[in-house]
C-alpha cells in the first residue's frame, strides 16, 4: 500500500540530505524502518519547498497500514499523511 506523506517544510529539507539530522526526521524514518517501508521524496532534486514537502512510502501488505498512518499522525514532523486505495478497474 503507499503511502503519501507532506512534511513540514524545515523537515523536508532535512529528509533530503543523505543523513538527516534533525530528531523529528529521525523518529519519522525509524517508524517507517519498523514497518519495513522507505520513504522516498515524490520530487527529487526540486528547489521548491512546497513540492520537497511530499514523500511517498509502500507499505508492504502484511503490515497493517492504518497502525504505520496513527504513528505517522503523532509524528511532528508529519503534516499529512493518507494511502492511497488500490488501483481498480472502471
């Protein structure tokens, strides 16, 4: 399942550089390790800090999404975060 996430603007420069620093970064990449997801920016290499806000993750499907989505909310570094439904034919 992914994940979308926006971040709050200081953060996601920070989760732009190899290793971040800042301990709201940190604590947003370990819950996401634990769920054995990476997360990835949606615009890599964008200047704009608007579009350097969103990042995706996938979720495999043996971890339940809805407990990764409540650890993401409590995070402050999360802004936002919802998944995205499966793909279905019309």
């Amino acid at each position: 399942m992914q994940l979308t996430l926006q971040v709050r603007k200081d953060i996601a420069m920070d989760l732009h550089q190899l290793h971040p620093v800042e301990p709201e970064s940190k604590e947003l990449l370990s819950i996401l390790s634990k769920s054995e997801s990476e997360l990835k920016p949606m615009h890599p290499n964008v200047n704009d800090q608007n579009l350097a806000a969103y990042f995706f993750a996938i979720v495999p499907d043996s971890i339940d999404a809805e407990k990764v989505i409540s650890k993401l909310q409590s995070n402050k570094a999360v802004e936002a975060v919802y998944f995205k439904p499966r793909d279905e034919a019309p």
